[in-house]
C-alpha cells in the first residue's frame, strides 16, 4: 500500500499515512488531532542503475532533419 506524506497547517508536523491511492486525497487528521491538513508533493527515488538507450544509428547519405535533408541546406 503506498505512503502519502501530509503537512499539517495548524502546527507544522509532518506525518505519513498508509492508504489506497483512492483515497490518496481524502482528508488527513494530523496525529495531534488537528484536521487542517495538506497533501504534500513527494519524489520517488528508485534503487539499482539504468542505463540509457542507445541512440538509433542513422541512415548512411547523410541529412536527416524535418525534410530528409533536401531543404534544410
């Protein structure tokens, strides 16, 4: 199940939740009780290396462009 992470507007804590993405935007009480709070936008960082692909080689005689080449001088 995801984490969401909430702020809450009232006294500053940050918390995290466990919930259904469904739900991902349903109101959060603040664990102090506080019931003023906001989704806030979080990054995923994901583990192990990637590599980019490689490009694509290119077609022998040359141009290319947006016109094959011919009226791109």
């Amino acid at each position: 199940m995801p984490r969401y992470e909430y702020r809450c507007r009232t006294c500053g804590d940050t918390f995290e939740l466990s919930r259904p993405m469904a739900e991902s935007s349903a109101p959060a009480d603040c664990p102090a009780g506080h019931d003023d709070t906001v989704k806030l936008l979080s990054t995923v960082a994901v583990g192990g290396s990637a590599s980019a692909p490689a490009p694509a080689p290119r077609a022998a005689g040359g141009g290319g462009g947006c016109c094959g080449g011919g009226c791109c001088g």
